[in-house]
C-alpha cells in the first residue's frame, strides 16, 4: 500500500486548510490509516484499537489534549464518545487555527453522530473507499473527472471526446474480479487473495460487528449479508429477504443499514421528478467493493467470472463504484447519487446531481451500445434539459451515439 498515491489526498489537504478537524471515513483496510499517515507524516499517531491509546485518551481526555492540542491523527476515533467533547473545547480556545486532528472512523452511524453533537462547524468529513483502478495503476485521476468541477455545459463533449483510453479491458476485469482492498490485490497471490477476504469477512463479523452490536443475532446478520452479495445492483426486495430469513422486514431494513453504516453497501436512492410521474420509489442497492461481493458468491477466477450470468450487473455496480470514487475526489459539493426506473421499464443506472448540474449514466457491459437501447436515456435528456448523457461500457472507442449521448469506454475512467 506504501507509495500508492490516492485521488482524494489533495480533497484532505484542501479541507485541512479550512477546518480544524478533518474526518476520514470508511471502511477497514480501505488505507484510511496510511492516507492520514501521508498527509500528516510528523504527527502523533494514536489508535483507539490499541488499549494503550484508548486508555490515555479515554481516561483523561483533557490531560491528553493538553499534551497534544495539533497534528494528532486518532484512528477508529468512534470508539471513545468522550473524545469529541473534550475536542469542540480544545479547538473552540483557537477556531482561527486549521489542520489540527484527523479523526478516522469505520462505523458511520457513531461517529456521525458524535460529530454532530458535539463538533458541528468544526469539522469536514470525506469518505475514503478501497482504492480505485488508477490508483492501483499509478496512474493520474482520469481527465474525465474535471467535468464535475464546474458546471457541466456542451462545451465539455469536446473535451470528453479526447479521453485516453488507459486501460485496457483484461486490466479493468482483474480489479473487477479482485476489488479494491489494497493488501490482497497487491500481493497478485489468488490463494492468498482468498485468505484474506476469508479472514477479513470472519473479522468483521465476529469482532466489528459483535463489538458494536451486542445483542445483534450474528447468524441471521450473515445470512442478510450474503442474500444481498447474491443481489448487489438490483432494487432490494426486503420482504422475500425477511421470508427466507425469518425475520421481519423491520429488522432486514435494520441489518441494511448496519451494512451500510460500516461501508459495506450503498444505497442509491430513487431519484424524483415531477417530469416522470411513474418512478419507482425503492432504493437500489450494491456492495462497494465488487471483490467482496464476487467471493461471497464464490466466484475466484477469470473463467468461473465470464460464465457467470449476471456478470453485467456486477460489472455495473463496478463501474457505478468507479465514478463514486473519482467524483469524491473533485471540488463538487452537494453530490448525490441515485438511480432511475418507471413502473413501465425504463432505466438509468446512475444519476449524479451536485454543483456541476445533473448528468445520467447508464452502464452497459457490452462492447458496444445502440441508440435503440438508449431511448428512455435521451427522453431523461430532452426532459430536463441536459447537455448530454453518457453511455459507460467495454468499447475501445469514445464516441457520439446520438447528438448528445457519449459512448466512454471503462479504460478511459
């Protein structure tokens, strides 16, 4: 993981020189430690995993800021809620003062919640996923991503239509295949690759999940996380997950948030419009990391991939993951991320909306689209208005479609 530069380093230096506190949030072994490690490397280092630090920090949080009132990084911070009381104080005798804290969390719910009663205002939050393809490459953030710095007009197909394509598509199906967590895609050792996703699928149930949830019932949580591996990338039938579970739907919407909470799955909510008024109102769902959701479904190698039937979908969520995680690392504020469907059929994998506007994506695994398949796609253009779509799939080329519809290849992400 060493030396792997990541896209979002600049975005945390940036806020570093606006807020006193950054908080970087994600999931275990995403490198949310290394990154912080980086950006600060002569700062104090504390984790709350290790019972030494916890027990400095927690006893005395006073006497400990005191010792250390700048460039402190503390991991897992969410698991000391005394911590940020004691923090809105320290900063509040100096709120001129930036860059003093990275706090770094992989539970959401807590430390959002401690963040908010005690350090509104103080304080910007990132989220940090497994690492992208570019980063694995060593290979500069896609150009693509420059059109979410500003808001998006015509003038961008142009510059669109100049993309390198980087990578080619036996390299995109391998951190397809793999996933995004840095130590097993690193090491190229597919035996070792396995033991670890093992490994850190057992941990995370038996130690995370237990420790936050107590009263939690671990069996039929695992059965809830492996149901929903098996239907990454459609819209989540709660009820025939609760049927074949015995368990409520209450507490099936209960276990999807828990998963959520601790970055293993995004919701992408339905998005509204008062210019479709048959859209369906349930949100679609993913694992974040394509790896994770693959070896839960036993799926290891290149050939047990390429004959597995619904590959296009787990490609989708792929794809839909890749975008995530450049567009993180823009100046785009306000970003939101959803999907499309009419009751009728239509759909749109992605829609983005943030500060550059509104721009849909629909995600395609072929190697070439018709403008036949993109009818409910340029409808949503025309409707709203927009400068153009994008279609995103296994081509070798980028290309006009349609007047304002763009062909992407993958490698050019």
């Amino acid at each position: 993981m060493d030396g792997k530069k990541r896209n979002i380093q600049y975005k945390i230096n940036t806020l570093l020189s606006q807020f006193p506190i950054v908080v970087i949030l994600g999931t275990r072994q995403c490198g949310k430690s290394t990154i912080a490690k980086i950006v600060g490397p002569d700062w104090k280092y504390f984790d709350l995993e290790n019972y030494q630090d916890y027990d400095r920090i927690h006893e005395d949080p006073i006497l400990f800021f005191k010792e250390n009132s700048s460039n402190v990084i503390i991991d897992e911070a969410q698991k000391s809620p005394k911590l940020f009381e004691t923090l809105r104080g320290i900063v509040d005798k100096d709120r001129q003062k930036k860059g003093r804290f990275i706090l770094t969390g992989s539970a959401s719910f807590e430390l959002i919640k401690n963040v908010s009663e005690s350090l509104a205002g103080r304080v910007a939050t990132l989220e940090l996923s497994p690492f992208k393809v570019n980063e694995f490459e060593e290979s500069p953030l896609s150009n693509f991503f420059q059109i979410f710095n500003k808001k998006i007009d015509l003038a961008d197909l142009t510059s669109l239509k100049t993309l390198p394509i980087r990578f080619n598509h036996n390299v995109l199906k391998h951190y397809f295949l793999k996933g995004g967590y840095p130590e097993p895609v690193l090491s190229r050792n597919n035996e070792f690759h396995a033991n670890w996703m093992q490994n850190y699928f057992e941990q995370y149930i038996n130690r995370d999940i237990r420790s936050l949830f107590p009263g939690l019932d671990i069996v039929k949580y695992r059965r809830v996380l492996a149901m929903l591996s098996s239907v990454s990338g459609t819209i989540i039938n709660k009820a025939e997950i609760a049927r074949s579970v015995e368990i409520s739907e209450k507490t099936v919407s209960e276990y999807i948030d828990i998963i959520a909470g601790t970055y293993f799955w995004r919701n992408l909510l339905p998005f509204q419009t008062t210019k479709i008024k048959t859209t369906q109102k349930l949100p679609k769902g993913h694992f974040v990391d394509s790896g994770l959701a693959l070896f839960l479904q036993n799926i290891f190698t290149m050939d047990q991939l390429d004959k597995m039937p619904a590959i296009g979908r787990y490609f989708e969520t792929f794809i839909v993951e890749e975008v995530i995680r450049g567009v993180q690392a823009t100046k785009a504020v306000n970003v939101q991320f959803y999907h499309l469907r009419t009751k009728a059929g239509g759909e749109i994998d992605l829609v983005l909306e943030g500060s550059f506007g509104l721009l849909p994506i629909e995600i395609k695994y072929g190697s070439s689209t018709s403008k036949s398949k993109l009818k409910f796609l340029q409808s949503f253009i025309d409707l709203h208005n927009l400068p153009f779509g994008i279609v995103i799939n296994n081509s070798d080329r980028i290309e006009l479609i349609s007047e304002n519809i763009i062909q992407i290849p993958a490698g050019a992400l």
